[in-house]
C-alpha cells in the first residue's frame, strides 16, 4: 500500500557565512493529517571529518497549516545562533529545543508576546 505522504521544501535561509542553511518545509498525508510546517537546520559545508558528527537537526518546531496559512519568523542572528519567532503558540504541534552539538548552531524560540 503506498501512502499520500509528501514533503516540500518551501523557504531556506542561510547562516552569514553560509555554512548552514536553515530550512521551512511543508509535509502532508493527503486525507489523513492536515498539512504541517516544519523547520530544520543543516549544515552544508562540512566543518569536522568525523563520520558521527551530527549534521541535520531534527524538526525544530511543527506547527499545524500551511507555511502560507501560519505565521513565523527565521532569523540567523550569528553563524551560531538561530532564532525562530513570532509563530502563534495555539499552532504549535511539538518542539525540539536541545544542544546539537558543536557542529549545528543553538536555537531559540521566541513566541508572540514573550
């Protein structure tokens, strides 16, 4: 049985030095999920050669709609720090906010009003 499942890449912006790249997908299972905006980071040019260093996030925070039907903000305030913001707290589904080491950059959250 083959699933309906989709992801789409919808925004990206890249860190000042443009080793990392933040990304704005929108994925959806047809009929059976609403559609979801997610944003991850990844870093694009390799800064260690060690095989088991991390190189994507997880999906930082999803919120529940389309990208153009919901309201966030990214931001790379420096190479190592990325803000996510100004997204409605009621259309927030899950978040991940953790240390991802020394290759991915610290993330923060900042929601309406705070």
């Amino acid at each position: 049985m083959s699933t309906a499942c989709s992801t789409d890449e919808y925004e990206e912006l890249y860190s000042p030095n443009g080793e990392l790249r933040a990304v704005v997908i929108m994925t959806g299972c047809g009929g059976f999920s609403s559609p979801q905006t997610q944003i991850y980071v990844e870093r694009i040019k390799n800064k260690s050669l060690s095989p088991f260093s991390l190189k994507k996030t997880d999906a930082l925070i999803r919120l529940d709609g389309k990208p153009d039907d919901v309201s966030y903000q990214i931001e790379w305030e420096t190479n190592e720090k990325f803000v996510i913001s100004n997204f409605d707290f009621s259309k927030m589904m899950a978040f991940k906010n953790q240390s991802w080491g020394t290759e991915l950059p610290r993330i923060y959250f900042a929601v309406n009003g705070s």
